[in-house]
C-alpha cells in the first residue's frame, strides 16, 4: 500500500501555505495582546495612583476634622434625668469621681438642681452637666445628691487625674556642701606707735660759772710753769 502523502502530493504544500498565511494573524494577534497588557498595566498603575492621592487627601481632612472637632467625653442628658442637692450646705463639684484625685471646679447650692449623664463604675459619683467644668461636664458625691424618680444612668469611665506641678528641689546636703563656710579671723588691730623722743642739745651759753675757773687756774700753772724754766735757765748762766 502506497503511503498517504504519495497519493496526495499537494497536501504538504497546502499545510505550508496555511501555516504561512495564519503566521501574520499570529504575529498580529500576540502584538496586540502584548500591547493591550502593556494598556492594562498603565491604566491600572495611574488608576492606583490617583486611588492613593484620594485616600491621602481623606485622611488628613479626616485628621483635621478630628482635631479641630473636640471629642466628647459622654452623651448629652437625653433622658431628662437630674440631680437635687439634699446636703446641708453646698456640695464641691470636681472634675472627677475622687475627692482627693481631682480639684475642684465649682460648687451648687443646697436644693439646687443639674442634668445628670451618668455614673462612676463604683456608683459612688455621678457625672452631671456642669458648663463651668472642662468640657461642659463635673461629679458630685452621690450620697449628697438625690436622683429623679425611674433615672438610669449609664457607667462612665473616669477621666485621667491631672499631672501634678513638679517643682524643682535641691537636695539639701548638696546644698549645704555648695555654701561657703565663712572663717573666724581676727581683723587687724591698730597699735599707737612709740612716742618720738627729740635730741636735746645743751646750750654753751648755759654752761656753769666752774668751768670757767678750771681753764684759769690750768693757764696760771702753765704761767708758773713758765717762770720756773725762766728762772732755771739764769741760774745756768
């Protein structure tokens, strides 16, 4: 039996000449599948770009939003519930369920009234609305206060203490190392000086009457003298 491609001679070169004429479609159609995923890719690149610009955008006009809008730290009183001051005198609001954690802030009156927001976890204090304390809110002490009939207040955490005023101090042996210790010296004393004694010279003039006659009577035996070696000398001749 003859093999298939002896009866049909032509069949080879028909195969070449599709294949040749199919190549160019091919080629043309990985292009622009080549050039359609290069598109894809610049689109999808500039569109998360711009997602990114957006998102940065909202989140700093969110931040803004957020630091220029104060937080509050409780609901509004919307159940009309109120508190009565029954103590015998006013009672202290504090900024904070703790009489010894937080300051003052203000006072109210014996009978007087103020919307209550909420209470402490220990339901000791009740937060109320209070215009003169930070942010519009303070506690009094539950036992000095009475609640309007059916109220029911939510739990409210209680805010951070204040940071004490640090007030800086010297260690007091450090101090005392640092101070100078003054000496005990005698100042100098001031001492008169001797008296100053003056020569005293004898005056010739004052001299007394006996020298005089010592210098006669020495010139008189010179005199005799004199006269003896005179009178000596003739006897010679």
């Amino acid at each position: 039996m003859a093999p298939l491609h002896q009866n049909n001679p032509n069949t080879t070169e028909r195969i070449k000449s599709a294949i040749k004429s199919i190549r160019p479609i091919l080629h043309q159609s990985h292009s622009l599948l080549d050039n359609a995923i290069k598109t894809t890719w610049r689109i999808l690149l500039f569109l998360g770009m711009i997602s990114l610009l957006f998102s940065h955008t909202i989140t700093v006009s969110t931040a803004a939003k957020q630091i220029d809008e104060p937080t509050p730290t409780s609901a509004p009183n919307t159940s009309g519930a109120y508190i009565t001051v029954i103590y015998i005198e006013p009672i202290n609001v504090r900024s904070g369920p703790s009489s010894f954690d937080y300051p003052v802030i203000g006072s109210i009156p014996v009978g007087g009234t103020a919307p209550a927001i909420g209470r402490s976890p220990a339901g000791e204090w009740i937060q109320i609305s209070f215009p003169a304390g930070p942010r519009g809110i303070g506690w009094v002490y539950a036992y000095n206060v009475k609640l309007s009939p059916g109220a029911l207040l939510p739990l409210v955490e209680p805010p951070p203490t204040p940071v004490p005023d640090v007030t800086a101090t010297a260690n007091p042996t450090y101090v005392a190392a640092l101070q100078p210790v003054p000496t005990s010296t005698r100042k100098p004393t001031f001492t008169a000086p001797p008296p100053l004694e003056l020569p005293t010279y004898a005056n010739p003039n004052d001299e007394p009457a006996g020298g005089l006659q010592i210098g006669w009577i020495i010139i008189g035996l010179g005199v005799v003298g004199l006269m003896g070696m005179a009178i000596s000398s003739l006897r010679r001749h």
